[in-house]
C-alpha cells in the first residue's frame, strides 16, 4: 500500500462565527485558514448538490479540524447528541492536565457540562467527562497520570 498519512477530521456546524468561538477561542485550536467552496467536483466529491459552503481549518497538537458551514444545501439535523453506539465517528478527544481547572474555565465561557457522563471526581487522578460543541458534536475531556 502507498504512505498514507492523516489530514484532517470534518465538522459540520450550523454556524461558523459560533464554532469558531468555541473550537478556537474556548478550546484552543490554533486558526489555519479558511476558504469558499463552491465547484460541480465538491458537488461530486460530497454526493451534494449546488454545494456553496465555507471551510475553516483549525489545528491543535497536529490534530487539523475542518469546520464545514453550509449555505448550500443547508445543514441537516438538529444538533442533537449523537449516541455513542451509533455507526461512524463518534467524538473527539482532548487530555486535560487538571480538570477541575479545566471545567471551571468552560464554565466561565458558558460552556455545559454533559454531567452524567462524568468518571472520577475531583481529587480523583483519573477523569473524564463529555462536553458537546454549539452543534451537538460530543467532545471528551480526558485527565490520566503520565499525560
């Protein structure tokens, strides 16, 4: 097989302005770029129609996330959390060196904690909680020693 090496992982998000707050301003994945897309070959490459959408590549640790906000066809779903045990991806993931600082600050950027997903308690050295993006998209937040 031919060197494959990963590139990115695609987010559909209703509302770019508000993903981005919340992926690079509350989480702190750094901007890369953004662009338009709009061409028959995204129409192909997507099985879409009259695709007109803009793309935003963030990055954090060399994980690169694409934001996909459409204006064309428009975006489906409502932004419910997807469960766990439904075929495809499932969440992201992100190590936290101290949890309790870590929610206290989400907290302070509004950010809701999905609480009965939560594992270990303060004071506890392994944790983890779900949190969800503006979209529903579940991200888990992670502290294990040796991190």
């Amino acid at each position: 097989m031919s060197k494959m090496r990963m590139s990115h992982i695609g987010i559909c998000v209703s509302d770019r302005v508000n993903s981005l707050r919340f992926y690079h301003d509350v989480l702190g994945f750094r901007y890369v770029s953004e662009f338009d897309v709009k061409s028959s070959a995204a129409d192909k490459l997507m099985r879409l129609e009259d695709v007109n959408l803009r793309a935003v590549f963030l990055e954090r640790e060399g994980v690169r996330i694409e934001l996909l906000c459409y204006a064309s066809p428009p975006h489906q779903g409502d932004g419910s959390q997807r469960p766990m045990n439904q075929l495809g991806l499932t969440h992201l993931s992100i190590r936290v060196d101290d949890m309790t600082e870590t929610l206290s600050e989400l907290a302070q950027a509004g950010v809701e904690v999905i609480e009965q997903t939560r594992v270990g308690g303060p004071g506890d050295v392994e944790q983890a909680v779900m949190i969800a993006d503006p979209d529903g998209t579940l991200i888990e937040l992670v502290q294990q020693p040796g991190d």
